[in-house]
C-alpha cells in the first residue's frame, strides 16, 4: 500500500489530517532505519527488504542525495507504508561528506520513533535478529551501539562510532544536542574552509560531530565490529561492501572490484531473504494455530 502524502486533504471527517492515513503510523514503531543513498537502485532493494524482514521490523527513511533523474524515479517507487522516500537535490557542496551528513542530520529530524538505525544501501543484513539485539544493548548498555570507524589518520579516531550499522536512543541525542552537519564541525573548531586538504586527511568526515559530542557529554558508545578501509566487511551481522556508492561516483577502477563484492553479496542475501521469508510463513502459522 502507498500511504497518501500529509496532510490528508477533503476529508471532513478526518480531524487529524496531519497524522496521515497510515494503518501503523511513523511513530508507532520502536525504531526508524535511515539510508542515505544515490544511485544505488538494486542494492537499496535488497537492504530494505532485509530491513523488513527484521523481528523488530523498522520504520523505514529514505534520503536520496542526488540521483540521476531514471535512478531517483526507481527508488521513487519504493515509498509504502512502511517507507518514506525524501530528495536533497543540491546544487553543490564543499566537501563528499557533506552528502550523507546533510541526510542524516534530515534523517534525525525526521525520526519519530524512540530509536533509530543508521546504516547504507550497500550494507546488507546477516542476522534476522540484529536490530533486536541491538535494541536491547542501547536499552541497558549504551545509547549508542554500532561499528566502530575505521582507522583514521586522526589520532582520536579509536572509539568513535560509524554510521555503518549504528543504533542510537532519540531522546539521549536529543538532549545532548546530537549532530552530523560538517559546517557546525568546522565552526566549532574555527576552520574556515572545510574543503579536503591533503594536511588535514579524513578530517573533517561525516561521523565526528557526533562523536565529539558524545565525548564532551561523557557517553562512551558500545561497539559491536570493526571495518577496515577498502575492504568488504564480511562477519555474523553484516556483509558490506563498503564505499561501493562513492567509488560508482568517484573511481571507477574500486567500484569494479566492489561490483564483484557486492554480486556475491546479492547472492547470499537473496538466499535470506527467502530463508527469513520461511521463518515469518512458519511464525505466522504457529500464530493462527493457537
């Protein structure tokens, strides 16, 4: 089903036309997933699904952040009930990091569950069950769980959580005055221009507001798994094929060796999906027996 847009208009007898038409509303669900993605058509199919097929099953954000007028048009598509689909077409940017920080800052925003789920288009799900564990380890351990970063040239880099596959709990954030903007990261350190300079590597990037935030409020995150640069990650929770989107858009010669990661990568994911499937079939069917 495809929800109307918000508000719902010649409905008289509708008196909150804001809320919408939604049988489950955005707000209804524990967690929100937000994805930042462009281009990346297939592949953001196949995190989605895995995403649905979750046991605590998301509330889905899309942002777009600046496909190809046929790409966006696909992913256009993909907007139901259970997820929105949201565009930041800008005109430019200082810096490729500005791109998912400007969507995530909208993902936050948008957020109206109690959690929310960072992660990418070309980071794929393995366990049916991870974003119920992970909720359970932001509820009484930390309310910041995910991936680490990896290796930076900055020194204070160890610790610091990625947005790769993080959860964090929204009224924490909100108060601490969470954040991912790379304008209010160069202000607050007095860095006139944030443009990439071979001096200052991987920094500013689009994770560090917010860990230095956490860090000035005194929370240390919980993680869960590491990554290296350049590699896919390949462990129990997930299988990424990671900077396969920016090395589409910025280096061909990675992109065709994360094109093969991210082909056996779909393989394996589509064998889940109808293994998760099964697991929902039998679940349901247990259900209605009793």
């Amino acid at each position: 089903m495809t929800p109307s847009i918000a508000p719902i208009r010649d409905d008289l007898n509708n008196s909150i036309p804001w809320e919408g038409d939604c049988i489950n509303r955005p707000w209804s669900y524990q967690i929100t997933a937000v994805i930042p993605v462009i281009d990346t058509v297939e592949e953001l199919k196949i995190c989605i699904e895995l995403l649905q097929l979750q046991t605590i099953q998301p509330f889905i954000i899309v942002v777009d952040t600046g496909s190809t007028e046929d790409n966006y048009k696909e992913i256009e598509k993909l907007r139901s009930e259970d997820v929105e689909v949201h565009s930041i077409r800008l005109n430019g940017v200082l810096h490729p990091s500005d791109l998912p920080a400007i969507a995530m800052d909208l993902g936050f925003s948008l957020c109206r569950s109690e959690y929310l789920f960072a992660t990418h288009s070309d980071c794929f799900l393995k366990r049916i069950n991870l974003l119920e564990d992970m909720l359970d380890r932001c509820s009484n351990k930390s309310p910041v769980v995910g991936y680490e970063i990896t290796k930076r040239m900055h020194k204070d880099w160890e610790g610091m959580i990625s947005h790769t596959c993080s959860m964090y709990h929204m009224k924490t954030m909100d108060k601490i005055g969470f954040g991912w903007s790379l304008r209010r990261l160069a202000n607050t350190f007095n860095i006139e221009d944030y443009r990439p300079h071979p001096t200052r590597p991987n920094w500013p990037d689009t994770e560090l507001l917010g860990n230095y935030i956490l860090r000035n409020n005194s929370i240390k995150p919980e993680i869960i798994g590491k990554e290296e640069n350049f590699m896919r990650t390949l462990d129990e929770n997930i299988d990424h094929f990671r900077s396969h989107t920016s090395g589409k858009l910025y280096s061909h010669e990675y992109y065709n060796i994360s094109y093969q990661w991210y082909l056996d990568a779909r393989k394996q994911a589509l064998e889940r999906i109808e293994d998760w499937k099964k697991k929902w079939q039998e679940k349901n069917f247990n259900n209605q027996e009793v």
